[in-house]
C-alpha cells in the first residue's frame, strides 16, 4: 500500500506551521498508523531532509495514556470509532489515499513542535480538586464500603477517561467540559468523593475557565470522538453540581 501524507510541520508554539507532503511507500495493512509515519521519518533521517524527524508523541501503544494526539483527515484520532490514533491500523485506508494529519488544534494545547501538543492543562484542572482527603488507611476488603452497583459502574464509566484530549479537538469551541466533568463525576459519585464534591467542581470548572477552554454549546462532536465512549450525561451531571454548589459559594 501507498499513501500520500500531507503532515503540518511546526518548529514550536512561536512559529507558523505548514503542511508538507511526504509519500508513504510499501505500508503494509498491518501497520499501526504511528508505524506507518515511523517509516516516513526513518527515509527522513536516511535522506538527511532539511525538515528533519517528523515529531510526534505516542507512549503506550494500548489505548491508554492518551498522548497520540492526532487529527486525521479532519477526525480527532482517525476513522474508527472507540479507538486512539495508535490503534489504528492502515487497513482502514484504500490503496493511494492521500492522508492529513495535524495535531490538535486548541487555544489550550499549544503546538510544541509539528504533532506534538502541549495538553498540561488537563493536569492543572485535575489539581485543581480532582483528590480526596478521606483519611483511608491500609487498603480495605473488597466489600468494606457497600457501594450500589449502578453508583459503581456510573464512577467507572466516567473513570474511564484517560485524558487524551479527542474531545476539545473536535469542539468548535475547544470545550473541555466533557473531560472536566468525567473528572469530576468519577470522584463525587463514590462515598469517598463526597466530602468535597461542592468545592471540587467549583474549583475544576474555574481552572478549566481560567485555561483559555470554550463553552459547551451542545453539538456532542466531543462523545463522537471520545475513543472511551465517555457520555455527555456527564455534562449535564456536572452542571447541576455546579448549579448547587454555587448557591453556597463561599468567595
């Protein structure tokens, strides 16, 4: 299989990016997409291009550290449904197909360099409430703490987000409201999350403001994209804790 790649280089956030095109050869449909770009920048380091290694950010491999922060024709993390761009593979491309990929676009995530995007905001929204200051001790059995399974698995689904960021590139706004709130969900749905669930979704939300995200104006594009399947109901929860804290909102 061939592919033509039209990839956008940029040295760093000061600088203007553009797209170059590059001709993926003899990619077989096996290939992980993060290989396929692998060839490309091994015939880059062969040839000695002046552009240099093509930089691009991936970890795990599995899914689940959510670095690969890719759009691919327009698509946060490619074609297929429930999967991160390094579980992608090419036979989900025709022979010939001429590819775009650039990296997520977001006033949040600044570019570092050509694929690689700078997602620490998430993190500092995640410090900003997303703990817990029950004092647990030792770990306790299995059956300790009687939880009903809906409130279980309800925290599990949400829990399952790992943070990738699919969800503010695919936003016309750049809205995190869908990874804000599955942080905060997963945390104030447990016994061992209640004690601060009023103050942590008023300090996460205010951190997630205060990092340059839109607003949320309802077009799902973010659980479309999600590669966990993370659902807007989350949203809605999260809204109505907020709603309810700021009534007792203490400034």
């Amino acid at each position: 299989m061939d592919f033509t790649l039209h990839i956008w280089r940029q040295d760093n956030n000061k600088s203007s990016g553009s797209f170059k095109t590059y001709r993926a050869l003899d990619i077989t449909p096996e290939m992980s997409f993060f290989e396929m770009i692998e060839t490309v920048n091994e015939k880059l380091e062969c040839n000695g291009a002046g552009d240099g290694r093509i930089a691009l950010e991936y970890d795990c491999l599995e899914g689940i550290c959510g670095t690969c922060s890719l759009v691919i024709n327009g698509v946060a993390h490619g074609p297929n449904r429930g999967v991160t761009t390094c579980q992608l593979h090419m036979r989900s491309f025709n022979d010939g197909d001429h590819i775009t990929i650039e990296p997520f676009r977001a006033k949040a995530f600044p570019v570092t360099k050509d694929l690689v995007v700078d997602r620490s905001a998430f993190d500092r929204i995640i410090q900003a409430g997303g703990y817990v200051s029950v004092n647990t001790g030792g770990a306790p059995d299995a059956n300790a703490l009687p939880i009903m399974r809906d409130v279980a698995d309800r925290a599990m689904d949400a829990a399952e987000c790992i943070g990738c960021g699919a969800c503010v590139a695919a936003c016309k706004n750049g809205s995190a409201m869908l990874f804000t709130s599955a942080k905060v969900s997963h945390l104030g749905a447990l016994p061992q999350g209640a004690p601060e669930r009023s103050k942590r979704v008023l300090k996460m939300v205010d951190q997630m403001d205060a990092e340059g995200f839109g607003s949320c104006t309802n077009q799902y594009e973010c659980e479309a994209v999600c590669p966990k399947g993370i659902s807007t109901k989350f949203i809605a929860q999260m809204n109505r804790d907020y709603m309810r804290a700021s009534l007792s909102r203490e400034d």
